[in-house]
C-alpha cells in the first residue's frame, strides 16, 4: 500500500486500492462563512447569526456543510495527486454529514482509493474514492465517497 506521493499528479494506473492519502488541515474562519454566504445565498441564520445561534442545538454558528465540503475537495486537490491528470470531478456517490463544523475549527480529509475502472474510450478510467473529513479532535465531521476521472499513462514513444 502507497502513502502520499512524493511527485504530483499520478495517473489512473498509478491508483492503488487501499491506498490512502491524508491532507493538510485548513482552519474554517469567518472569512469563509461569510463569503460562502455571499457566494450561494445561503444566509441561514445559524450561519450568520451568533445571537440566533445561541438558541439552537448547536449553541453557537456553524458553517455551512456544503462549504466544508468544498474545502475538503479543494484539500484534495492540494495534495497534487490529481495535478495534470484529472479528466473531470464525475460524481458524488454519497455524502453524509454527522458532525457541525464550527468556525474556528481545523478540518483535513482523509482519502481512501476503493475502487479503479479503466475508461479507454475517455483515456484513463474512474477512481472511487472515500473520502472522510475530520476535526482537530480526529472526529469525522462528514464522508462519503467521490468518483473522479483521471489520465492513463501516456504511451512511450515508437523508436
């Protein structure tokens, strides 16, 4: 079983199932609460809102899921495994939120290779991938599994 590459962006055949990539942690900030807000008109008030917050189950403001979730893609995307050699992000398979995120916390996904298709006809193949992010605390926050389309290796050149 591999761990984190050392150069970046591996192609289809280089996916190993069990393969396990971690990511760096990125703290969630106000900055980011209120720009997603903006972003996806989103302005729940347990968003935005401390005194509200106060009130509900949470007792103070959470982020937004769907922004976590973005961040956890864009920390995938960070690691360089896909630099240069992803076709295209295809589908989120599943998801599941269990935890809040609150601003102020550090998240950082762990990424688990499942399963690997050839797809010669788009030259490459799909990567399952099980994603799981976790808090400072090492709790899972939310997971679920992505699928990404990706490169083959490029033939050698005829001599």
């Amino acid at each position: 079983m591999s761990s984190t590459p050392l150069r970046r962006g591996l192609y289809f055949e280089e996916f190993e199932i069990g393969q396990k990539i971690v990511t760096a942690g990125r703290t969630v900030t106000e900055a980011d609460v209120v720009g997603f807000a903006g972003l996806s008109g989103d302005y729940n008030q347990m968003h935005v809102d401390a005194e509200y917050s106060k009130n509900t189950p949470f007792g103070k403001r959470v982020a937004h899921g769907l922004l976590v979730l973005s961040i956890a893609s864009g920390l995938a995307v960070q690691t360089g495994i896909l630099e240069g050699t992803v076709i295209a992000f295809r589908e989120i398979n599943s998801w599941k939120f269990s935890r809040p995120v609150y601003l102020g916390d550090t998240v950082h996904a762990v990424l688990t290779v499942t399963e690997t298709k050839p797809a010669p006809r788009l030259g490459g193949g799909s990567v399952l991938i099980r994603i799981d992010v976790r808090n400072q605390e090492n709790k899972s926050v939310m997971k679920g599994t992505w699928t990404v389309l990706v490169l083959s290796r490029p033939e050698a050149p005829h001599a």
